[in-house]
C-alpha cells in the first residue's frame, strides 16, 4: 500500500511540477507575440507562440494577410502617410477620433507620432486576447471584420457583429493587428473604465461605467505612445451620462479626425461632440461626414480641401454641402492619390485654427440637447463607421 502512495506522489508531483511549466510558459506570452500571432507575423523566436506558426492553416492566414497588406500599402498607406508629412504640423500632439471604432489604421497613418490617440466606437472593448491552438480557428474572422476597411478605408458594421461572441472577441484584437502591422510594438494592455467624473478605474460592470482600455506601444526606440478605445454612445444623450468627455478634457488641446462618420457629427443629437473637438482641436482632418462645413468660421479657421467633392451617396444624401463644394472649386483643390470615405471620389480637408484664436482658445461649456443614440429609429444610420 505504502508503494502506491509513493507513486502516487510522485505523479502529483510530477504533475505539479508540468503545471508550474505551462505557467510559466504562458506568462512568457507577451502582448506583442500575442499581437504578431493574430495578425499573421511571426511572434519572437523564444515565444511559445513559435510553435503555432507551422499550422498549415496559420501559414495560410499569414500568407493571404501579407498579400494584402502588401497591396494596401501600395495602393493607401504609403501615399496617406506622404500627405500627412507634406500637410499636418505637430503631429505629436494628442488625436481626438471620435467614432472611430477599432480604426488604429488610419488613426496612425494621418497621426503616427501622436502621444496619446482617443478612440471610441459602439463595439465593445473584449477581453486581453490569449492565444491557443485553437485561436488559429477564429483568425479567418479577423480577416473578415477587417475586409473592408483594408479595401474601403471603412468598417461596414454588418461585418463586425461576428466578434461579439467565441475566440477573439471585440475591438481590441483589430486594435492589436492593426497597430503591429503598423509597425508598433506592444508594451502593455490595461482594461480600464471611466466613472462619471472621467476618471480612470479598474474595469466595472456598474451601469454608469464606460468600458474601455488603455494600450502603450512604441515605434521603434522612439517614445511610448497611449491608445485608448472606449466602448461608448457618443450622442448628446449617451455623453451626457458618461464621463467620457470629461476624461477627454483632460488631454488638453490636440489633433483631430473623422473619417466614414455617417454625418453623425452635423446632426443636432451630437453637438456635444461636434462643439468638443471644434474647442479643443487646433487642427482637423476630416472627409465630408465630419464637422459640416458651416461650423467653421472664417474668422476663427483656415480651411483647405484636397480632392475631388461629390455629393453625398444615395443613403446620405441628405447631407450635400453645396457651400462646400463651391469652396473645392474656387481654390482648384489638390488631388488625392489614396481613396478616403464612402466613394464618388475622395475628398479630404484641413481646418486650422488661426494662430490667435489657438492662442486664447478656451475649453466649451458643452450643454446638452438631440435625440439619442445613433443606432436607433428606422433610418439606420450608423450602417458605417
């Protein structure tokens, strides 16, 4: 009897002893490999990631992801990021991008030395990704949230319902392929969430919580760099009940952006937004669905278009701006060589703040007022993003 209860004890141990092994092994995961993994390049040698990458399946998704990633590059990246260069001035500053969504990649080409980006969307935030073998059946939908973003410069949010739910769930994977494909390295992942006052505390499911995470990657040697993504209404109704624009507040003045916005930001039930970036932004790239061009008063912004105006698709077009596209040809706007928005032709422009105004600028008492959130009622028009 005494036999056996030595070997037994020597298999507890045993077992033990491969437990405290497969611990270690995956606490020797970092969020960068974890990264890597999930967008189709190889984690470091030492990972125990490493191993996963000789699954023909994970082979085959990196191979299809380097080929298009190739041709984006190509086709947008590269000329997006000699625009911004030749055009935006301090660029370090911090990015405002409201209604982003997980869209780190053009937040980081137009802005890739930003100090801090702010990005909130309506998908939720999702746990910190852990890899497995059986992560590698759930990449294909990565590839799917992402398809038309990576060939329409825009999220379709028909296509990002499937990563509510099973392995990789969430914005915060597209975040992370995104921002290693950019060529970022992660150093740390924190979910966080905001109270009403806008100040960051541990994740909570109270209801009056505002989901979201913080990411600290780095270019190279260069500086750490702050991403946040919060999981929020952006609309008066849902702002006015979050401290998301009050922990906004608290970065000070920066940079904005708005791409693919659905026009939200020119309807009356997000004033609140519209009325923060125009006080606090010193300058704002934007294509037509962002701030309408109404707000912005000669006497406080210098506006420049690029690009080739064209009235809104048909289930915008509500949203035409005819004093802006009288603007596009009186100053004979330069070309684009990248597409940006819904189509009919890209368009961008630059509003800068005028030097006096940026220097007395002051923080905008935001009030309240609109209907509520955008993906309600029958018109549907949070279908982009």
């Amino acid at each position: 009897m005494s036999h056996v209860k030595s070997i037994a004890a020597f298999v507890a141990g045993a077992l033990s002893i491969a437990a405290v092994h497969c611990s270690a092994a995956a606490q020797e995961v970092s969020a960068n490999d974890t990264a890597r993994f999930i967008a189709g390049l190889s984690p470091s040698e030492s990972s125990p990631l490493a191993r996963l990458t000789k699954h023909p399946k994970w082979q085959a998704y990196a191979q299809s992801f380097n080929t298009n990633w190739e041709a984006l590059e190509k086709r947008q990246l590269v000329n997006v990021r000699a625009w911004s260069e030749k055009y935006l001035q301090n660029r370090k500053a911090t990015l405002y991008y409201m209604f982003s969504g997980p869209d780190f990649l053009y937040a980081n080409a137009f802005f890739p030395e930003a100090s801090t980006y702010l990005m909130s969307g309506l998908e939720t935030v999702g746990p910190v990704p852990t890899v497995s073998e059986r992560t590698i059946a759930a990449l294909p939908r990565i590839q799917s949230a992402i398809g038309s973003s990576v060939k329409l410069s825009f999220f379709i949010t028909s296509q990002m319902g499937g990563l509510q739910g099973g392995d990789l769930p969430g914005a915060l994977p597209i975040i992370l392929v995104y921002a290693v494909r950019s060529g970022k390295t992660i150093q740390d992942i924190t979910l966080i969430s905001l109270d009403h006052d806008g100040n960051i505390q541990p994740p909570s499911n109270a209801r009056n919580a505002t989901p979201g995470v913080k990411i600290t990657v780095r270019t190279g040697d260069g500086p750490p760099q702050t991403v946040y993504y919060f999981r929020t209404d952006v609309s008066n109704k849902g702002v006015s009940s979050s401290g998301f624009l009050a922990f906004a507040a608290k970065l000070g003045q920066g940079q904005a952006f708005f791409k693919s916005a659905s026009y939200l930001v020119q309807g009356s039930g997000f004033s609140m937004v519209r009325d923060f970036v125009l006080a606090h932004a010193q300058s704002i790239v934007q294509d037509d669905t962002g701030v309408p061009f109404s707000a912005f008063r000669p006497d406080q912004w210098e506006v420049t278009p690029f690009g080739v105006y064209r009235t809104p698709i048909p289930v915008f077009r509500g949203h035409n701006q005819p004093r802006l596209a009288e603007l596009f040809r009186r100053l004979n706007a330069p070309p684009l060589d990248f597409r940006i928005g819904y189509g009919r032709g890209s368009s961008l422009i630059l509003a800068s703040k005028k030097a006096d105004v940026a220097q007395r600028v002051t923080q905008t008492s935001i009030g309240v007022s609109g209907p509520g959130p955008c993906d309600t009622g029958p018109s549907r028009m949070c279908l982009w993003i």
